[in-house]
C-alpha cells in the first residue's frame, strides 16, 4: 500500500521552490525570486547609503524569512529546504547581490548550521570587500545557558527595527548598535500542544498524548525542555510570561510590545484566546502595552501551539517599531499606537 502525505503540495523535494515562486508570482511589487537560488530580494531598493539587510534560515516557518523582504525591513532572505540552513554560497549570493558601499548588516538565529554557513558566507564577502557585519539572535528563554538559546520571535522585531534604522540611511555600526538592543531586551517562549508533519516524511517529529504538553520548544519541530500535563490557557499564560518577566528582569511601569502567536497550526480563536489571557496576566505585573502583534509569525509547519514574545521599550525602539514597512507580512503605515 502507498502512503500519501496529505499536504498541499507536489513533490516534496521542491516544496521550498514553489512556495517562493508562489510568493512572487503574488507580490511581484514587493519580491523578486534569484533564477539560480531560493534566495529572494526586495523588488524596490534604496541607494547605495543605504545599509541592506540580509537574514535566512531553513524553510517551514512561514512567514518567515521571506514573508520580511521589503521597504522598511530585509533587503535579502536565503531560504533552506525545511529545517536545513542554506549552503554557504547561496548566503553568499544573497550578501553579493544587495551589497552597498553602506555595507551589508547579516541577522542569524542561533543554530549549528546558520551560524556555521552564514558564519562563511561572511567570510567570502569580506574577503570579496564587502562592507559586512553580523548579529547572531539568540532569544529563547526555554535554554537556561545563554550562549546555547535559539533564535526566535526577536528575530523578527530585529529585522523590523534594524530595517527601519537601515530604511532612514543609519551607518552599519549605528544599525548594528540598535539590533543589539532588541535582542538585549527581548526574550522569547514556546509551547507545542501537537508535533508537526515534515512534508518530506509525512510523520510527526516526536508523540505526544492527547493530554500532554511539550513546554520550551524552538522552532524546527523538537521537543521541549520538558513535557508538562495539558493546562487552561489562563495557566500557561503564566507560566510563558513568568519565564520570561523573570529573565528580562522587568519592572512595574515598564513599556513593552508584545507578541503572542501561534506555531503554524493554531486556530485564529485561540490565538486571541490566549493573547486575551497573556494580555491581562502582563498587565496584571504593572507592565505597560505599547503595542501588540498577534498572528503567525515565525511558525513550525502546521504545529499547534503557541509563543509569547515581549520586548522592553525605550523612545528610540517604540519609534522604529512603529515605522512604516511594506511587506508581505508586515505592513505598517508609521501610526503611533497611544
């Protein structure tokens, strides 16, 4: 008997390709796609004083990289096949094509394989002369070592405020100084309710019983850093914004964006659900909402779960977070929320 992976696709080997082709063919006016590479480009760019952004990763967490290219964000994603860094000279390609005499400002998530091949790529143009510096986001508070934490939803707001700074002709040691801020008051947790299905095996990445929990997950499918017993969302709000109030050390009256999302499979229902639940909980500690996301932002595939996110806020990080962008994902028109 064959066994078919019930998932909209075609083959699952050029899964990747396609998604990208489809994102192009859907926002020619914002993307375009490398003929060579899955690497994909900001359709529009400034002039050369303007420092490019160039970020990446393995595929399966859609919207991002991709979903982040555009005015006011990511000049440049690399995208890997699911889960898989992206070979050394295809991030290259992405740093060579949108090198500016400005420089070139890399973003990685802490993983072996994109800090290892990004790591390279950067190497290659620097030797090339290209102006390059880099950040490596490390922001998940599940790992207690700090050099070992994943990079994960601060990923996002980096490349939010990092490209905002680059957008207004920051130098790259100015934007470089700002990236570093999000991740130094940034902090992430999540939580999986479901695994998800790789689309090149059709089987779920680890089992779970039907009233289990893994609490502590990155964002490639693994499993926490410990399974818990199924618990209300009012609960694992809690628990999610006490890991990570605790670790930014925040105090009452400080002002903070918040991110609650789902894991790629998590219904509308419960995200508001739960932000409801996350929201209350953080204002309950004295903490201040300047503005909130709620959605999918760095997904795992189709696993139902979710993340809390919060980033403590001063005048300079509220105004570039709220600057305009236009991208797939984020579309921000530059409203300060009162």
């Amino acid at each position: 008997m064959v066994s078919i992976i019930k998932k909209l696709i075609n083959k699952p080997e050029d899964v990747v390709r396609e998604m990208l082709e489809g994102m192009a063919l859907a926002f020619p006016d914002i993307i375009r796609l490398d003929q060579q590479w899955n690497n994909v480009y900001r359709r529009y760019r400034k002039p050369s004083y303007k420092v490019a952004l160039v970020c990446g990763g393995g595929s399966g967490h859609e919207p991002a990289q991709a979903g982040y290219v555009g005015y006011g964000m990511l000049d440049a994603v690399a995208a890997g096949h699911v889960f898989t860094a992206p070979p050394a000279p295809q991030v290259f390609a992405a740093i060579n094509e949108v090198a500016s005499e400005a420089g070139v400002f890399v973003i990685i998530t802490n993983y072996t394989g994109d800090v290892m091949n990004f790591g390279i790529a950067i190497k290659m143009a620097s030797a090339k002369g290209i102006k390059v510096d880099h950040i490596i986001v490390n922001d998940d508070v599940a790992i207690s070592e700090v050099s070992k934490r994943r990079g994960t939803t601060i990923t996002i707001l980096i490349n939010k405020i990092a490209g905002a700074a680059a957008e207004e002709g920051w130098s790259i040691e100015e934007v470089k100084r700002v990236a570093q801020k999000v991740l130094s008051n940034g902090r992430d947790i999540g939580v999986a309710l479901t695994p998800c299905v790789l689309p090149t095996t059709g089987k779920p990445t680890f089992e779970l019983a039907y009233d289990e929990i893994e609490f502590g997950i990155g964002v490639h499918g693994e499993a926490g850093v410990r399974r818990l017993r199924y618990v209300p969302s009012k609960e694992l709000a809690k628990m999610m914004v006490d890991a990570v109030v605790d670790d930014l050390k925040l105090q009452k009256g400080d002002e903070v964006a918040l991110v609650v999302q789902g894991t790629g499979g998590t219904p509308y229902m419960e995200k508001f659900l739960f932000y409801r639940d996350v929201r209350l909980y953080v204002e309950s500690l004295g903490l201040k909402v300047f503005t909130s996301w709620i959605g999918e932002f760095f997904t795992s595939l189709d696993m139902q779960g979710a993340r809390v996110a919060i980033l403590k806020l001063d005048e300079e990080l509220k105004r570039l977070l709220v600057a305009p962008a236009y991208t797939i994902a984020i579309r921000t028109p530059g409203v300060v929320v009162s």
